[in-house]
C-alpha cells in the first residue's frame, strides 16, 4: 500500500479497490485487458470472408426464391383465367343464338366475385399485404419500419391474394405485388426464423442488424422487378432509384446476381411448363412485350424515323397530364376511403371490393357485347411480323363475338381476354382497331382502374396502365394513318411510346422504367424514344402533383425523405430544426429510472449524458450512483482536454486561439508524484469545461459556475433494444457493489432476439429491485455521428440520408447536447413550417 502515502482519505478507498476497476476507469488508466471477452466483435479476415461468401449464397437463394413466388402466381392465375374464359366464352357463343346472354353474365360474376371475395379475405388476414406493396417497401428501404410489412404471412397473403384478384377481373396487375413479395423473401431468408413458424429456427448468428436486413431487401425488391419483367438490370436500377436512399456501392453486384438468378429462374420453369422445352429459355419474365419487327411486305415501314420523335414528345406531355389526373383522382378516392370506409368495420372494405368488381365485370360484359366494332383481319396478320410463336399467341386471343368470317370484335379482344394479351394485341395486332373502340376502352379503362388501386385487395399498377397508355398510343397511330397521311409509321411503335407515356406519367420512375422497358421489348433502339417519352412525362407531371406511390406515402404519413432537400432550406441551421427537449440517461442508472423512461416514452434512442457538479458532495459521502457518473465524467473530460492539447501542440492552424488557451490552462502543468494515483487525480481535481466560446466573448472569470459547466456532457447514444435487453437479461449491480460486478453480455448474446425485442410492457421485473444500477457505458455507441448547431440543414439532410441514420445529436464545440434530430424533422412538410417561422422572424 506505498502508493496511500499521498494523505488522500479516498486515495486508499481506490487503491485497495484497484483490481476492481470498472472498464471505463482501467481504459483512462491504460490497463485494459485484451484476453477478456468483447462486447462488440473483433474484425477478423478469415470471419469476413466466411461472412461475404455466406452473403453471396443467400442472395442467390433469394432470387430463386423470388423467381419461383413468381411462377406460383403466374401458374395459377393462368390456370385461373383460362378456366373462367372457357366457361364463359362458351356459353356465350352459345347464348348467341339462343339469346340467354344474362346467364353469361351471372357465370362472368359469379367467377369474378368469388376470386375478388377470397382476395379481400386475404387482406383482413394480413392488412398490409393490400395494394401493391411499392410504397411500403419504399419507405423500408428509406429508413422507416412499417409494422409487418416484412413477414411470412404477408408473402403468402399477398402472392395468394394477387393472384385471385388478378382472376378475379379486377383491372390490377401482378408484376407491383411481385416486388414486395421478393422484398419479404431478402427480409426473411437471411433470417432463418419466422414469427409466425415460431417452432422452426436455427441458429444462424450472421445478418443480425438493420443494415444488412435492408441490404437483402433491396436486393429482393430487385429480383421481383426482374422476375415480372424479366429486366435483372431495371431491376438493380429499380432499386437504386426509388427504393434505397442510401447505397452501398458493393451491394450493386450482388443485387444484380439476385436479379439475374430470379430471372433465369422464373424463364426455366416457364418455358419447360408452357413449351415442354426445358432449358430453352424462352420467356425471361411474367410480363413479355415480344419482339417488334415491321413485316417483310411493307418496305416503307421504320419502327420510328427522326420525325416520329417530335410526335413522341407530345405525347410524352398528353402522358404526363393524364397521368396527373390520374393520380389527382386517386387521391381524392384514398383520402376519401381514409374518412368514411376504413373507420367502419372490415366488413365494408370487403363490400367495396365487391361492388367494384360487380361494376367492372358489368361493364366488360356490355362493352364487349355492345360497343364492339367488327373489324377486318389484316392479311399481314397471318405471316406477318415477329416469331411465328408470337404472332399465333396474337391471333389466338382474338374474340370474334357477333362478327362474321375473316373479321372480329375489337372490343371484345381488349376487354375478354388477360391484360397481357389485350397488350400484345396492342403492340402486334396488324389488323386496325377502330378510333372509337380505342377511346372508349381508354376512357373505361382510366375510370375503373384509377376506382381500383386502392382498395383491400393486392393489387399492381403496372399492367393496367401498360395497357391504358398503349390504347392511348394506338389512337394516335390509327389518327395519324387516317387523318394525316402518315403511313410509314409503326402502329406498335406508338402503343409502346404511349404505354411509357401513361406509366411514366402515373409513377414518375425515370431511369429504371427505361431500361425495364427497353429489356422488356429487348429493342436497344426504342432507349433514345423511351427516354424521351419518359422525362418529357415526369417533368409535365410533376408539374402538378407527385408520383403516385409518393402520394400514398404521404397519406399515410410516413417521414420519407426526398432525395435533397430546396436551396432555399440553407437559410435553416440544425438548431432551428433540433427537438431542444431531450429524454436521456446517464451512465450509470437506476432500474426503476429507465424503466420509467421506456414506458413513459417512444423514442428508439436516448442520449448518454452527466450534468453538473451539484452533487459532488455527495460523491464523498459514499453515494455509488453519484459516485460512478462522476467518474465517468471526470474521466471523459480530461480525456477531451488532454485531446484538444495535442491538437493545438501540433497543429499550427488551429481554429480558436481561446479555445487552446484554456486547454493548456486545465491541464496539469506538474508532474504528479510518481507513486499517486492517477485516478485519484482526476476524481481530485476540479477541472473546468470549456465554456461556450462566442465569436465576440472570450472566458471571463466573472462567469458563474452554471456558465461555465455544461448541463448535459454528452457521452454517446444507446438504444431502446439495448436498454430493455440489459433489463430482460438482469444486466446490473447493486449499490454496494462496483459496477464492474455488472455481468457482461457479449455482441451475440445482445442481437440474439433481433428483429422483434422485448418490449418494455411485457417484461417481468418482479424479480428485479428497483434500486440497482445499470451501468450502461459498455454497450452504448461513444461516437455517433454529430453535427454542430451551426451546420447547414442541406449538411445535415446529406449526411443523415447517405449514412442511413435514424438519430443525429446536436452537439456544440464544448461538447454539450442541446438537441436531436431524426427523420421527422428532415421532412420536406416540416421543413417547410419551420422556413416560414424563420421567415417570420426576420
């Protein structure tokens, strides 16, 4: 005991306690122990090589994965429809003549109504599975969690149901519902455990962590674009562009490999299923454009010349505003399902799906029984253009209902067949439809499919305005051929153009939607056309109101954060938009404190803090709460000083002259005595923080002591999870007792009921007094990322978006916390408020 020499009461206290040091203490002091256990886990090359190869297996079993979700749809929604068309297209033809039409109708509603009634069954079930699931899984990869959006009972809710609703009649596609369904796949597989197959887990410590969760699911969400569309490349752009707002640059090869081995899956067991030809793959997607060729007859066509672009241009404009319109309705219809259909029992949603596939099956039948033209077949149509496989698939879909030889019933093929046969009618069909038929089916088409999306039953976006767009396109071609004269132009090349125009218009994807479409067609000269199409529709869109899965997000109220934020959001610093009033703990806290906190509060992250001096004294009385959080204290500020020191020691630019003037004036100048404890020291002195310097104040010692001291020392963040593990696992010590008593638990033992933790109601904390103290500075994360209340809004939103953060302190230049940011205060609507309060100001 040499060492107590130095007359320090308390000096013999800590010497005699010195093998009991708690870790914070020995890591001042530079005795940490390397063989012990760590609580984080060490970077080791051989573990992340396993690491990355385990990760390269699983999201190729992903995309197959997706691939055959893919094919289970699209088998039985087939099976479905091919079912439902016999059955009624006999009865028909034989009602024609007998004049019995109204029971083709009841068989029609009948099969319409009961897939429509299963699909909205299905919804109850798994509420989220509703709608086509993009804009919940963009707000996922945003940052934002939506309750079960990610589970195993809304991919089987959600694949089951699309595929009754899209048998159903209902004027939905299947290729939207196909991107959630392979985002929940990469958010589940990895995870080798279900909530809802809570028998069935193994233990697989890898992936335990919202980043890589995320990872996969931009990859999943990837491999569904690529399985409906059977575009791997689109689907890589797809989510990049509107899924992730931050992006890991060694992810893009991965996604890529998801969505290539989704695509060829998807393609081997539909062309071994449909063509008996196994490993011949033919169809690389759900939905296929087919091959766009000019038929050898006619040497004066082009599939576009120079002069055609102007016409796609403005019909790039004409899209863009029918796509605002459509999404201006849609919103009314949401915002009013929102007041006076959701509030009301379940029930009623289903009621709604129903009268909404009544109306549409009454309006198919008579459309295509009434307003249908008889028009001639082309005699190109026999040896015309693209494969002989393809131009069979065309001619076999047309409906020639109360139309003699040799000609058929235009309305009747749009409309009693599958939308991807209305759309390659559209595209390949040589034989003219008349401008009437192509506007009623426009005008019907809009109507119905805008009441549709949106209601309980899953539903795609996609097809429908494929199909609504190429009608469009269609018109303009046959009013061109008619009207001006133009007959060197490709009627398919104008249903295309229209087809990107509408859906360009309604969802406002630029980049992906080109390659998508250029794959799907596999036509490298339609990029230039495309493209155009596509931005001359989003910038005329835009205009007027945003994309539709933006509007759905905003409805619902998800923080989501655009891409950048306005230049005029500069005028704004972090402390204009920080939340001042901070729930936070200190270091070492008691049991019934946080306990309180988390059941009093929502917040996922609490800031780590220790505030002033006022209760030093009671540090010598032997207070081991007190005492703990002032050594942690004590011990972070010589810390930060002696750091500040060195940095104004060797750096000659240092920014504050002031600021390295009290750093050499708190640090000790003599050498302590060379038997003293060190640590004694520090609990001993009485350091004074950096006081708040101003770029017109310099310290002064008529400063109080509330000047001079920082009310909340900020030390780092630690989550809510964290914090209600420690408590489930009885992480903590008695007061009696030192804090390096406090079992520790390892990384593992930390993320093991990743993703679903406790929650804090649930516990059983009889077992726990509620005067022990949780210590906890082994788990919290000591350097988050900060900013300084002076940062630029524009600084914040970049480094916040691009890192992926969910909490951003504001921290000022002597280390006190003075607020937090988080997604909700980066919103473009809260932004907006607090400019018009800055302004105010003003």
């Amino acid at each position: 005991m040499a060492r107590c020499g130095c007359g320090a009461r308390l000096c013999c206290c800590c010497c005699g306690e010195r093998e009991s040091r708690t870790p914070e203490e020995l890591t001042i002091l530079g005795e940490t122990h390397e063989e012990e256990d760590e609580i984080l886990p060490r970077k080791d090359y051989e573990k992340a090589q396993r690491y990355e190869a385990v990760k390269w297996v699983l999201v190729f079993a992903i995309g197959v994965c997706t691939g055959l979700v893919g094919l289970f749809v699209d088998f039985f929604v087939r099976l479905f429809t091919q079912l439902k068309f016999q059955v009624v297209q006999s009865s028909v033809e034989e009602c024609t003549e007998k004049g019995c039409l109204a029971l083709s109708l009841l068989e029609l509603l009948g099969f319409n109504l009961t897939f429509v009634f299963l699909a909205s069954l299905l919804v109850l079930i798994q509420p989220v599975a509703a709608g086509s699931g993009i804009p919940e899984i963009k707000c996922y990869l945003n940052g934002v969690k939506v309750p079960g959006v990610v589970r195993l009972r809304t991919v089987v809710c959600k694949a089951a149901g699309v595929l009754f609703s899209v048998a159903g009649g209902l004027f939905v596609g299947k290729e939207g519902p196909m991107i959630h369904s392979g985002a929940v796949v990469g958010a589940g597989l990895p995870q080798f455990q279900s909530i809802s197959l809570r028998k069935i887990q193994f233990n697989f410590p890898y992936f335990r962590s919202d980043r890589d969760k995320r990872d996969f699911v931009s990859a999943g969400a990837a491999a569904g674009v690529a399985a409906a569309f059977g575009a791997p490349i689109g689907g890589t752009l797809f989510s990049l562009e509107e899924g992730s707002s931050f992006w890991n640059q060694g992810l893009t090869w991965k996604v890529l490999f998801c969505s290539m081995a989704a695509t060829f899956t998807l393609n081997f067991f539909r062309s071994g299923i449909q063509f008996g030809s196994w490993g011949s793959f033919q169809l690389p997607g759900l939905l296929n454009f087919g091959e766009f060729k000019c038929s050898e007859s006619d040497k004066k066509c082009h599939l576009w010349t120079a002069v055609d672009l102007g016409f796609f241009i403005l019909m790039g404009i004409v899209g863009g505003l029918l796509g605002a319109t459509f999404n201006c309705l849609n919103k009314r219809l949401a915002k009013y399902r929102m007041r006076n259909v959701h509030p009301k029992p379940k029930l009623v949603r289903v009621l709604e799906s129903l009268l909404v596939s009544l109306t549409t099956t009454v309006v198919v039948f008579v459309a295509s029984m009434v307003l249908g033209e008889c028009r001639q077949l082309s005699p190109s149509s026999h040896s015309g253009n693209g494969t002989l496989s393809l131009q069979e698939d065309v001619n076999s879909s047309i409906k020639t209902f109360f139309c003699p030889n040799e000609t058929y019933n235009d309305m009747a093929t749009l409309f009693f067949n599958p939308q991807e046969s209305a759309i390659l009618q559209l595209f390949h069909q040589d034989g003219t439809f008349s401008p009437v038929t192509l506007s009623l089916f426009f005008l019907l088409y809009f109507l119905l499919s805008c009441w549709t999306y949106g209601i309980s039953v899953p539903s795609g976006l996609f097809v429908p305005s494929l199909l609504c767009g190429a009608a469009f396109g269609r018109l303009v071609a046959n009013l061109l051929k008619s009207y001006i004269g133009l007959d060197h132009i490709y009627s398919g090349t104008f249903a295309l153009i229209g087809a990107a125009a509408f859906l360009g218009g309604v969802v406002r994807m630029t980049i992906s939607l080109t390659v998508i479409l250029i794959e799907s067609t596999n036509e490298i000269t339609y990029g230039l056309p495309i493209m155009i199409t596509l931005m001359v529709a989003k910038w005329t869109g835009d205009f007027f109101n945003k994309g539709i899965y933006d509007i759905h997000v905003n409805l619902r109220g998800v923080p989501l954060l655009e891409w950048e934020t306005g230049v005029e959001m500069d005028k704004l610093r972090a402390s204009d938009i920080m939340e001042p009033n901070l729930t936070y703990v200190y270091p070492h806290t008691r049991i019934q404190s946080l306990v309180s906190i988390l059941r009093t509060t929502v917040h996922h992250a609490f800031p780590v803090v220790t505030e002033n001096r006022g209760n030093e004294r009671e540090f010598m009385k032997g207070n081991q709460l007190i005492s703990n959080n002032i050594k942690f204290k004590k011990s972070s500020i010589l810390t930060r000083a002696g750091e500040q020191r060195k940095r104004s020691q060797s750096m000659k630019s240092y920014p504050s002259s002031e600021l390295r003037n009290m750093c050499d004036e708190h640090i000790a100048t003599e050498e302590p005595p060379e038997k003293e404890d060190l640590l004694q020291q520090m609990l001993e002195r009485r350091y004074t923080p950096y006081p708040n310097l101003y770029p017109d104040q310099s310290p002064s010692e008529e400063w109080t002591m509330e000047e001079r001291f920082r009310p909340l020392t900020f030390h780092g963040l630690i989550l809510r999870s964290q914090l209600v593990t420690l408590l489930d696992r009885g992480v903590c010590y008695s007061e009696s007792q030192l804090s390096a008593s406090q079992p520790r638990l390892s990384h593992a033992e930390m993320s093991e009921d990743y993703p679903r933790y406790p929650d804090i109601h649930d516990l059983d904390l009889t077992l726990l007094n509620p005067r022990m103290i949780v210590d906890v500075t082994p788990y919290m994360n000591p350097s988050p990322f900060t900013v300084s209340p002076n940062t630029h809004v524009s600084q914040v939103f970049n480094l916040f978006r691009t890192m992926g953060l969910r909490h951003l302190p504001v921290v000022n230049a002597v280390g006190e916390v003075v607020g937090i940011i988080t997604r909700h205060n980066l919103t473009h609507e809260f932004l907006q408020a607090r400019l018009r309060q800055h302004y105010q100001t003003i």
